[in-house]
C-alpha cells in the first residue's frame, strides 16, 4: 500500500512527452524574447497623466530607454508603469509615478530618474556627494514646541540593501532571504534594543489590526508591492515601544519612531542612533546599504533618494488651514499640511528628502512647524499674518 499517494499520470502527455522535450529549451529565459511594437507604437497615452513620470516622459525619450534592461530584467515600462496605474489628481501634490526595479535602473535609466528626481525634490544633481549629518545634537529648538498645537511626532527613515531587488520587482525567493537576512542583523541589533520579530503571515487577524495592518490597496497590489501578501514580510518592535522596523513592506526597510508628544529631538536620536547601528549590523553580514554617489541613499521610490527620511508633526489648527495663502507659505517653507481624519488636527511634514541632510530636514520641519504655530496664535487674536510670511526657503 502506498504510504504516499503516487503520482498522477496524464496519458496525452506521456504520450507526446519526447516532442515537447525537445520544444522546451534547457534555459527557457535564454529563449524569452518580449513581443511588443516599436517604441512609437508602445508610447502611453499620457494625455491625463498628472504625475512627474506623465510631465517629463517625452517619445524621444522614451525612445532612448526602450531596449535597455537591467541585469535583473527590469526594462523601463516596469518603471513607468506605477504612474500609468496611478496617474495622480490635476490638484495636490504630485506624485513621481514611477519606481526602480532596482539599483541598477537608477544608473541605467538616469536620463529619466534625474529629472524626475530634480522636478520633485527641486534640487539640482550634482557630481557631489550629498551632504549627510545623523548627529542628533545639532538640531536646535526642538524641545520648546508649543504642546497645545504639536501634539505628536514621527519620525520614519527607509533603506535598500545591497544585491537584492526593490520590492515592485523582486521574487519570492529574494524576498525570503532578504527576511532570513534581516533576521540576523535585528538578532545583533537586539544587544543594544531589544526587541522581536513577528513575521506577518504567523500573525492572526486581530495581531493584525494591533499593528495597524490592513488589506494591501488596490494600487499596491497592481505595482507588484503587495505581490504573495503577507509571504515574508515583517515588523520587529522594540520592547520600550520606540522604534519599529518593517521588513519587506513598501520597501526592503522601514525605521519608525513615534511618540505621543512633540519631542521630535528624542524621536531622531532614536532613528540616528539604531540607523547607524542596524548599518553596521548589513554590513558585517556583507550587504550593506544601497549608495550612489550622486543620489545619496537609493530605494524603489525616487521620492525618498537623498536621507530616505520623513518627519511628521500633528497640529491641532483651527484658524490657519482656511487662510488664503496657506499653499504659498507651505510652498516657501518647503514643507507639507495634510488632514489626518481627525478635526482640526494636521500632518506637517517635509516635501523632499534629497538636498539636505537629515538634521537639516528635520531642522527645516520644527522651525516650519514653530512657525506656522505662531500664525494660528495671530489669527486666533485676530491679527494679521502677512508680515511672518517668509522668503522661500
């Protein structure tokens, strides 16, 4: 008796099994040849396509891209094509609407990235190496914010690592070592934060919402970012609750630190601190972090090249966020507002990530949030704000 059921057989193809032995090559990738058209016939209607990709993308251009394809195969539609399921809103900000496959695209398709890089960041590249400052302590002013008004902050930074493919390209073979990897490297970093890994799809529904989990969204699923959810990704929290890292989510990682408060000096110790230590921990396990001289740091999203790091406030604004000039001064402040589903209650953040350091960025959010703060106090005195209103930044 079979202890284990025999396989089963197909007697058409037992039949004809010598033909198609024969049809099937030895590498069938060495045999893959993609049918499309010449580039004029594959060009993407971009008519109503409002995002720097559908701005910068010109025939010529496209053109020049069309045979190029990384090592990894990412050929520059698989660039494009998260502007093409998402193109943005005519109002509002706009999104890049593309995405590296991985670190090689940057260098193989910069007749593309730089510029859509320099259009969002509104920093010209340069042969210079960015500028990169993780000393917390030189962030000045940081610990007076007006409690009434900033209530809370987050700090988050990402990083791609070293010889593995951004998420929107990557298979699940690289996503389950890039998981084993970063495994160890938390195990090491847990000797100076300790902490645990909880692997997403050994979680049950309800240790999901804790997390603040949900469903991947319909445009995350169409760019390949949620492709084999929740198949090896991850989230590591510490025990004193100050910093999470994502694994394998929107990017290979992801540090955040939130706090319920405004102390934002405390949250980027945090993130500067375990940054550099979770650094060294990738490079002793021989990938480390993904750098390009004239980039900085490099991730799938062009919108986060540079530092890769954000910085958020909650302000509570009754008065400010209905002035007519409201756009004009987030735009000289080189930050962003954003409703946060709550009453009166807003997100500032920095518009770019490139240009600055990270101290300079978070630096140029707590002086824009101060700020913006002393705009409200007028207005709920019922004095006018034209003579705060600064030069652009």
């Amino acid at each position: 008796m079979w202890k284990v059921k025999p396989p089963a057989e197909f007697p058409m193809e037992m039949r004809y099994r010598s033909i198609l032995e024969g049809l099937a090559p030895p590498d069938p990738l060495a045999q893959f040849h993609l049918r499309r058209g010449s580039p004029e016939e594959e060009f993407p209607d971009l008519s109503r396509n409002y995002t720097w990709m559908g701005r910068i993308l010109t025939p010529a251009m496209y053109r020049r891209q069309f045979n190029r394809c990384t090592s990894s195969g990412v050929v520059f539609d698989d660039v494009i094509r998260p502007g093409l399921e998402e193109p943005g809103q005519r109002s509002g900000p706009v999104s890049v609407g593309c995405a590296a496959g991985d670190a090689q695209s940057y260098i193989l398709f910069c007749d593309f990235f730089d510029r859509v890089i320099e259009a969002h960041h509104e920093h010209k590249i340069s042969s210079e190496t960015p500028e990169s400052d993780l000393n917390y302590a030189n962030l000045k002013g940081s610990d007076d914010l007006d409690g009434s008004y900033a209530v809370g902050c987050e700090l988050s930074v990402v990083r791609g690592v070293e010889d593995f493919c951004f998420p929107p390209h990557c298979s699940r073979g690289e996503r389950r070592q890039l998981l084993a990897l970063a495994r160890r490297a938390l195990q090491r970093l847990e000797d100076h934060l300790p902490g645990r890994l909880l692997v997403l799809e050994q979680l049950n529904q309800e240790q999901r919402r804790e997390l603040g989990l949900s469903a991947p969204s319909p445009a995350q699923l169409r760019t390949g970012l949620a492709r084999d959810w929740p198949d090896s990704r991850a989230v590591w929290l510490s025990h004193d609750g100050s910093l999470v890292i994502w694994v394998n989510m929107d990017e290979h990682l992801r540090l955040v630190s939130t706090r319920g408060d405004a102390n934002v000096a405390e949250a980027l110790r945090c993130i500067c601190t375990n940054l550099q230590k979770l650094e060294t921990c990738f490079q002793e396990l021989r990938h480390p972090f993904i750098w390009k001289q004239q980039l900085g740091w490099l991730t799938s999203s062009p919108a986060d090249v540079g530092t890769g790091l954000r910085v958020s406030v909650r302000l509570k604004l009754q008065l400010l966020p209905r002035h007519r000039r409201l756009q004009d001064i987030l735009k000289r402040l080189r930050i962003r507002m954003g409703r946060t589903g709550i009453p009166a209650m807003y997100c500032v953040t920095n518009a770019a990530t490139f240009g600055l350091s990270e101290v300079a960025l978070t630096q140029l959010v707590v002086d824009g949030v101060k700020l913006l703060v002393a705009m409200e106090t007028r207005l709920e005195e019922n004095l006018d704000i034209e003579g705060l209103i600064p030069a652009q930044k």
